[in-house]
C-alpha cells in the first residue's frame, strides 16, 4: 500500500482498471464491464422480466401499491478513481488511507404494458429510475468496513451505505433471505389493524412474480439459470446506510423531506460464477428503501418498504479506438514521476 501511495499521491486521481489488480480493487474488479437484464424463457415459449420494483407511495383511499417489471444496464466504468485521505500522525507515523474505486451508471426502463402503468405514467419503455455513484474498496482504517457505495438519485437523494465483501464457495442457490414489502410501525412492529397490507399480501398483480416477497423471484430465476449445473463461487458485497457503529445515511431535499422520506437502505450484490449452467457469470441484487409517510386520512408516519430485485448478465465487451487511445496515454503517461491521469 507504501507503495500505491507513492506511485499515485494523495489527491484523487483516474487510473485505469486494468492496471489494477485485487490489492487495489479486491472484489469489485469483477465488477468492471456493461451488464444487462437477462431474459428468461417461459414454458409458453414467451419471456418474463428479471428485473422488478414494488413501491407504495402516497394516493386516494390511503396509498397506491405499485409493481413495475424493467430491463435494466449497469455500467461499472474501465477506468477506475484512486482517492488518498491523509490521517494523523502518531509516534512520528502518519497514518494515510487509500481508496480505490468505480464510477457506476445505472438505468432502469419500465416494461410493464398493463393500463395500470400506464394510467401510472410508467407504461412500456420509460425510464423509472437512474443513479450515478461510485463504488469504493477501503482496506486500511474504515471501521471493518472494506465497501462503500456512494450513490445520487434525481429526486433529490444522495446515498452513502457501507459494507463488507464475502466470498463463499459451493454455495447452492438457497442463501436468499425472505424479504417483506408489507408496511410496518416506526418501531419495526406489524400492522395488522389497518388493511394497509391487504393489497401487498393479496392476488399478485403479475402471476408471476410474488410481490410480498421479492427475493423468492430471484431464486426461481437463479434457479432456472444453474439448471443442473452449479454455482462454484461467489463473492457478496452486502451494504447498508444504518450501521449503528459508524456513520452513513441517505440526505434528502425538503420537499421529501417532508413528504415521503427516505429513511434507510440495505442492498446485497451476489456475484456468481455459474458451470453446467445457460449462464457462466451473473450479477443479482436486492434493495431495500424504507419510506416513510402517513396513509392519506390519517397522522402516523408508517414504513413502506421500496424494494427492486434484478438478475443481470455481463455485456460482451466492445473496445473502441478512443478507449485504447485513452488507455494507451494514461499508461505512458503513469510511468512518469507524477501521476498524468487527469486530476478530479
């Protein structure tokens, strides 16, 4: 690490990802690249969504449940960041931290063609969602966290969720977790009296797809992707804003602020490597948002959980003659005693 300090200084500084290795990027270097929705094959010989976002959000007659099938694409740049935070001296040491890291770009496009969406404003083909951020690997002095995520929103939301990385081997395709959409009191208790959850835990808007557990969906698909075959390993970033022993959080605008906030995130990235089955490499997740706002007629502020789950498959890789140009001046230009990749 002595020597990343030397090599790249304390300022922040665009390096590019394949110079990099596990040291530098540790699990997110099997992040970089372009991924994209997978399709899965119906028995009808038709095709159903891997990608899905239940919400409730504020409306008449107390709130309107919403679920939207999408595609997505999530890109984790090439070229990576490379951060130094400077730290205090003790004993004549001072004690500096290194950060590398991506820039990521995700967007996610409605494929719901039912009039329900599209009363929704939300129908076929419109984005409903897109975020840029920055994911971060810290090895030295970050409160045994080893991930941060770095995230902003359009709506006026910026993330900052941390975390730690595992890598499992062998582990079959039952390590989901059970996942609610119901709403819940402020102190985490159910809500039983009210009916609110009645449209949650009710006939599923898709048949597909069960809404009151999200998580379930990737574990059919999953498991229709491994078929005979088997996941030889996988690597879990698990990140979270509400670590009681260190900071995070999500910051909003007022007018969400006031009107629904976002309280809360937790996500899991599963990264997994696939032999025997119909894909080799995928990138599954599941997000959790808690929102809080009151039903309309009523003054008790209420969490509704924002939950999207996805199954993402890697782009093949296309290189353009300005990536290997850009490639080929950052490289030469790094051999020299100060860094020449462009200063953030």
């Amino acid at each position: 690490m002595s020597e990343q300090l030397k090599r790249f200084g304390m300022g922040a500084q665009f390096v590019p990802a394949d110079t990099l290795g596990e040291s530098e990027l540790g699990p997110l270097k099997q992040l970089v690249g372009e991924w994209e929705s997978v399709v899965i094959n119906t028995a009808t010989g038709g095709t159903t969504p891997s990608g899905w976002n239940v919400i409730s959000v504020p409306g008449p007659g107390g709130f309107i449940f919403e679920v939207i099938p999408y595609k997505e694409n999530l890109k984790f740049s090439t070229v990576a960041v490379s951060a130094g935070n400077r730290g205090p001296v003790i004993n004549g040491n001072q004690f500096d931290q290194q950060i590398f890291g991506l820039f990521y770009e995700q967007q996610i496009i409605s494929v719901c063609d039912t009039d329900f969406c599209n009363t929704r404003g939300f129908g076929n083909g419109q984005v409903i969602h897109a975020e840029t951020g920055l994911i971060l690997f810290v090895t030295n002095f970050n409160g045994g966290f080893n991930i941060a995520r770095l995230g902003t929103i359009p709506h006026g939301n910026a993330v900052l969720a941390l975390g730690r990385s595992i890598d499992v081997q062998s582990p079959g395709t039952n390590f989901f977790q059970n996942i609610s959409a119901e709403c819940v009191h402020l102190d985490g208790s159910p809500i039983t009296a009210l009916g609110y959850n009645d449209k949650i835990i009710g006939v599923p808007q898709f048949p597909e797809f069960a809404q009151s557990d999200p998580n379930s969906f990737l574990k059919t698909t999953l498991d229709g992707i491994v078929g005979s075959g088997s996941i030889t390993d996988m690597t879990v970033l698990d990140m979270s804003t509400k670590h009681p022993d260190a900071t995070g959080g999500i910051l909003n605008i007022p007018f969400i602020q006031t009107n629904v906030t976002a309280t809360s995130m937790d996500a899991i990235f599963w990264i997994e490597n696939i032999t025997g089955g119909s894909e080799t490499e995928l990138l599954q997740y599941s997000q959790t948002i808690n929102l809080v706002f009151p039903a309309a007629g009523t003054v008790e502020p209420i969490i509704w959980p924002h939950i999207t789950v996805s199954t993402l498959k890697r782009m093949p890789q296309i290189v353009t003659q300005s990536a290997v140009k850009f490639s080929a001046e950052v490289s030469a230009e790094s051999t020299t005693e100060t860094p020449g990749v462009p200063q953030l």
